[in-house]
C-alpha cells in the first residue's frame, strides 16, 4: 500500500495543483472583465470559476490530508515529521481561507454586504495565490 500511495498522492495533489492553475485563469479573466466592463458571459465565467476552484481546493485539501494521515500510518514517522507535512499545513490553511473569502464574494448580495467586497476580493486573491504558490513550492520538497 506504502508503494501505490508514493505514487497515488503526487499525481492526486498534481490533478488539484492543475484544477487550482485553470480556476486562476478563470478568476483573472473574471478580474479583468469587471474593470473593463467588457462583454464576455460574466454569471457564466463565474459559475465556471467557483466550480472548478471548489473542486481543485476541495481535492488538494483531501490529498494534503491523506498525506497526512499516511505518514504514521504506512512510513511509521510522525503526522509532521517533515517539512513538506507543515507547508502542506500551510497550505491548506491559506487555501481554506481563500475560499471562504470567495465563498462570501459568491453568496452575499452586492450592496448589502457589512464588509468591503474589495476587501474580501483581494483577500481571495491573496490567499489563493500564496497557496498555490506554495503547492508549486511543495512539489520539490
């Protein structure tokens, strides 16, 4: 099992690493479509967005987890007996983070919002690429 999961778990968190990768382009696309006003779809663009960015987070948050779980139990080391265990920590925190923020952007009515979606905008953007960032970090580790 120890043998299926070294390579099971690279390619799982590789699948999310792409969705996250897809999802920012996605939300760039989006970025620029609500400073230009441009006529692209932007509901659909954004339906797009927040799908493929809920799957990518939701699957490398699963994978980082795993990884995690599988230390004790299949390498006999310790849950963070390693520096690739604690930046997926970190990782995973800045990725739950972001997408809470994008979650409050996506269900939150525009004028009524006690927060500054500007605010929350930026945050998402932060938030997501450190993470991702990071997770292109963490594949050398």
């Amino acid at each position: 099992m120890s043998v299926a999961l070294a390579y099971i778990h690279p390619i799982w968190q590789l699948v999310g690493i792409v969705s996250m990768l897809m999802a920012a382009t996605w939300g760039l696309r989006l970025r620029s479509a609500h400073r230009k006003s441009s006529g692209i779809d932007y509901p659909s663009l954004q339906s797009q967005h927040v799908r493929l960015g809920t799957l990518a987070v939701t699957v490398i948050i699963a994978g980082a987890f795993c990884g995690l779980v599988s230390m004790p139990l299949f390498r006999g080391e310790g849950v963070f007996g390693t520096w690739h265990a604690w930046l997926g920590l970190a990782i995973g925190i800045l990725l739950g983070l972001g997408g809470y923020y994008g979650w409050k952007l996506h269900t939150s009515p525009t004028r009524r919002a006690p927060w500054s979606r500007d605010e929350a905008r930026e945050l998402h953007v932060f938030c997501m690429t450190l993470g991702l960032f990071l997770s292109l970090a963490e594949i050398v580790m």
